[in-house]
C-alpha cells in the first residue's frame, strides 16, 4: 500500500496530535500521524497547570470536557528550602485549579480529535525505513500491512529520543544526567493521602508524590544517574528504606504495601538545534526536554506543537524563513526554563556540599 500526504507526523503524544490537530483543523493540508503504542504501560504522575486550558481550546477540547475525567490539582506543598512542608495554592492564582492527568486518557482524547478534524492515524506502527530525497519516503508496519508513506514535510513528534532529530544528526545540547524512579501503588479506603502534589528534598535528589486518577498514587525519587548508582536506589528495597529516611513521603509510603509497578525514566534536560530551514522540525521533548520540577513539558509540547504546524503551514505558502523563527523560539525558551530552574535549585541551601545540588546552580552556557 501507498499513501502520500502534504505532511506526516511521527509520534502520537501532545506535540504530534497538537500539530496534527492544528493543521487539520485549519488548514488544507493533509496530514497523516504515526504512533507505535497503545499507551497502555504505566505513564508519570504528571500535572498540568491552568495556563493548559486556552491552549486546548484552541485545539477544541475544552476545560469542562477534561474535568470530568481528570482529578483537579489544587497545587502543591513543598518542603524544600527548609524541613516545613509549604502549601503553595493554584486557587488564588486567577486561573483556577490545573489537573492531574490521567495520560492514557488524555492522550486517547487527542488522538480521537485529531482523527476527527481528518488526520489519517496508523496506530499502533512501526517506522521500518526511513528515506529523505526531495520527499520523506517512509516504511511502516502496522499489523500485518506494510505500508510505503510520502510526505513533503515531516514534524518529529516521537518524544525525547526524536527519531528524526537523530536522523538528521541534528546537534543536541543536554544539560545533565536527571533519572526519575516511579513506585506506582493503588490505593484503598483506608489510605489517607495528601490531595496535592508533595515535594521533598534531600541531600542526593528530591521526592515527588503526584494523586493519580482511578485511586492510584505515584511517588518518584529524582536525581542523577551517576548517584542512584552509587547508592543502588534501582533496587527497589533500597528505594524504600531511603524513601522511609524522608520526614513527610515517609507517612504516606508507610500505608502503602508493594509497589503495583516500578518505572525507571530518563529525563534529563536537553534542546535540539533545530536548523528550521528544511522541509522537518520536531516539536514537543524531540525539540526540548525539561525537569519535571518546571512542569513545563505538557505545556511545552502543545505549544511548540500548535506553532510547528504554523511553520508548516507558511513553509507550503512559500515563506521558509518561519521555521528558523521557530527555531530561536525554542532555543530561547530553553533559555529561559534554565534561568528559572537555577532559582528552583538555589532556594534550596541545605546541602550545599552536596553534588546534586551543586550541579545544578552553576552558570549555564546560552
Ligand atoms: C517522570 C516524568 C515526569 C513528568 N512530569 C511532568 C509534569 O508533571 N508536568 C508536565 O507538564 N510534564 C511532565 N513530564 C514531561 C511530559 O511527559 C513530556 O514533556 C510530554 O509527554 C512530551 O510530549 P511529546 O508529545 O513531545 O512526547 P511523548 O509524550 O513522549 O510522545 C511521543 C510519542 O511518540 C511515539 N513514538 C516514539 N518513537 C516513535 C516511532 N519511532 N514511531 C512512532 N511513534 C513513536 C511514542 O510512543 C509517544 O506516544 C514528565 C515526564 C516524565 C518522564
């Protein structure tokens, strides 16, 4: 089988349905999307801010529609800077409450969007080969079919190892080595849990405890790969016993029994340098990646997703300079992530001697 569309998108998360959804929302173009799973493993205790929600009316998913699947985060209580946990609240912020999502769901919504303003998605496939002459030519297998796609232009949506990053060996700049160790537990009436996301530093890392819709919780050490080997937090009983050393994490983690799942992620910060002057751009982690700290990454990915179908949408109108724009667009927002996360590390003093912490409030290179 053959197919050939204006654009083809790999990758079926935030940024690729965003741009998917944008351009066959509105514009002429045809689009076709790419996604290799069913997203059905485990996914992060991930939170969304407010600041989500025009974003995602743009795209025709309104606020009142994620509600009622999404549990409301209310915020956050810290205790980082000092021993106190500090509850920090999104109810005075104007905006009203952010969420805790559900991504399974959140991602499936989008996905149905996107085939409903007209997106062609073959899902779940495989990229088997990958060409580039004047066109993108693509090999994909999707159950038993092997199907031969053309495109003009192609947005690189596939996540933080961009296929099409690496491809066209685009220059990557990564900033550390930040790893996040997920314990995913359920929950019964009797646990008595906090209703905000908790925070909690220590000296080789920080704790975060994320509510997760459907009676579920999950809790994450964060720090760099070089240190959880060093104190051999990869296996899960000394996960737990560092876990329990904790002055608040510890209460909810001495309710809970076994672990249903533990999850190791990469998630260290890093931009690509995207020439932006060829017929592909990536969008969402395959352009930047950012520490969870920032919560940035959702809102990231539907944003750089939304402004690359733009940059697709001028290139067929003839102006190939947007893309370049795009291009500082995303080096200077990474700029600027880095700034705010320096002030994030630095308001922890602590353990100042300690690596971890070190490592992060060193000038960085713009
Ligand atoms: C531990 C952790 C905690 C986080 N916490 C938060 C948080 O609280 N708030 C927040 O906003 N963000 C958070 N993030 C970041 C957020 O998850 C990402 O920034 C966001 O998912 C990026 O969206 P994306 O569409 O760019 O990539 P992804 O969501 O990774 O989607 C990429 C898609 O591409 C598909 N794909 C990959 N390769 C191929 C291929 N070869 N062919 C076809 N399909 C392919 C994948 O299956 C995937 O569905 C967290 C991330 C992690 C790991």
């Amino acid at each position: 089988m053959k197919k050939h569309t204006d654009v083809l998108i790999i990758g079926g998360g935030p940024a690729g349905t965003a741009a998917a959804i944008t351009l066959s929302r509105y514009t002429s173009l045809s689009v076709a999307l790419v996604e290799r799973a069913e997203f059905d493993d485990y996914r992060a205790g991930e939170s969304v801010s407010p600041s989500i929600f025009p974003l995602l009316s743009y795209l025709g998913i309104e606020r009142e529609q994620l509600e009622q699947i999404h549990l409301p985060s209310y915020g956050h209580a810290a205790a980082w800077g000092s021993d106190q946990l500090i509850v920090r609240d999104l109810l005075f912020s104007g905006q009203g409450n952010g969420l805790h999502l559900d991504r399974r769901q959140f991602d499936e919504l989008l996905i149905r969007e996107a085939k409903k303003y007209g997106t062609l998605v073959y899902r779940p496939a495989r990229v088997t080969e990958i060409n580039k002459t004047e066109n993108w030519e693509l090999k994909i297998k999707t159950g038993e079919d092997q199907i031969e796609l053309s495109a003009r232009y192609v947005i690189d949506c596939s996540g933080k190892n961009g296929l099409i990053v690496k491809k066209q060996q685009c220059r990557v700049h990564k900033e550390d080595n930040l790893v996040a160790l997920y314990g995913y537990y359920s929950l019964n009436d009797e646990h008595i849990l906090p209703h905000q996301t908790v925070l909690e530093t220590t000296e080789h890392g920080w704790y975060y405890l994320s509510p997760l819709p459907n009676k579920k919780v999950a809790i994450a050490f964060i720090t760099d790969a070089d240190i959880l080997k060093a104190l051999d937090l990869n296996n899960p009983d000394a996960w737990l016993e560092y876990g329990m050393k904790t002055q608040h994490i510890c209460t909810t983690l001495a309710q809970l029994s076994e672990p249903e799942a533990f999850r190791h992620y990469a998630i260290n910060s890093k931009v690509a340098l995207i020439p932006g002057s060829d017929n592909w751009i990536a969008a969402g982690d395959a352009a930047a990646c950012f520490d969870p700290i920032s919560a940035l990454g959702i809102g990231h990915a539907i944003n750089s997703g939304i402004n690359s179908a733009r940059v697709v949408e001028q290139y067929f109108s003839g102006n190939q300079e947007a893309g370049k724009a795009y291009s500082r667009f995303v080096l200077d927002h990474f700029g600027t992530y880095l700034d705010m996360r320096k002030g994030y590390y630095a308001s922890e003093q602590r353990w100042r001697n300690s690596p971890f912490w070190q490592r992060r409030v060193v000038e960085h290179s713009k």
